[in-house]
C-alpha cells in the first residue's frame, strides 16, 4: 500500500475569474443578496461652556465645523483606549 500525500493546490486568480464568469448567468450559482443597513448616528449632548470650548478649538485647527473636529478627537482618543486596553491585556496574561 502506497502512501503518497496529496498535493492541494489552490487555483490561480485566471483560474478563479474563469469559473466566476461562467457561472455569472446561472442563477442557482449565486447565494441571496445579503442586505446591509447603515447604521444610524447617535447625538451627543454636552454642557454649553465644553461646547464653546470645542468650538474655539475646532477653529484654532482649522476644522470646518465643531462636530468633525469633535468626531475626530473622539475617534483618536477610542483608538488610543483600545491600543492602552490591548497592551494591559497583553502584560497581564503574560
């Protein structure tokens, strides 16, 4: 009894194109249209001396508007959040 181990190759991207574009007309080689929804945005309410403070800032870094200065802060201070959360994870499972 031979042993031979089976060499998998996986196909090229023609290879993949190729089958792609024979099976675009059939129907039954499709799944169904999966439907996405974009998600709805939140509001935020902050006391009126942090709003004039934000606004003061959004002009000093030349934002064309407080609520885009605002998202971007936010979004940089989540980002620094999660690398601090990972990095704390990382040392206490170590």
């Amino acid at each position: 009894m031979s042993t031979r181990k089976r060499k998998h190759t996986t196909p090229d991207q023609e290879a993949i194109d190729q089958v792609v574009i024979s099976q675009s007309e059939e129907d039954s080689a499709w799944e169904a249209p999966v439907r996405v929804q974009r998600s709805k945005a939140a509001s935020l309410s902050i006391p009126g001396d942090l709003a004039a403070r934000a606004g003061f800032l959004a002009k000093l870094h030349r934002e064309p508007g407080v609520d885009k200065w605002v998202e971007r802060v936010v979004r940089e201070r989540i980002e620094i959040e999660e690398l601090a959360y990972s990095e704390a994870k990382k040392k206490l499972a170590s």
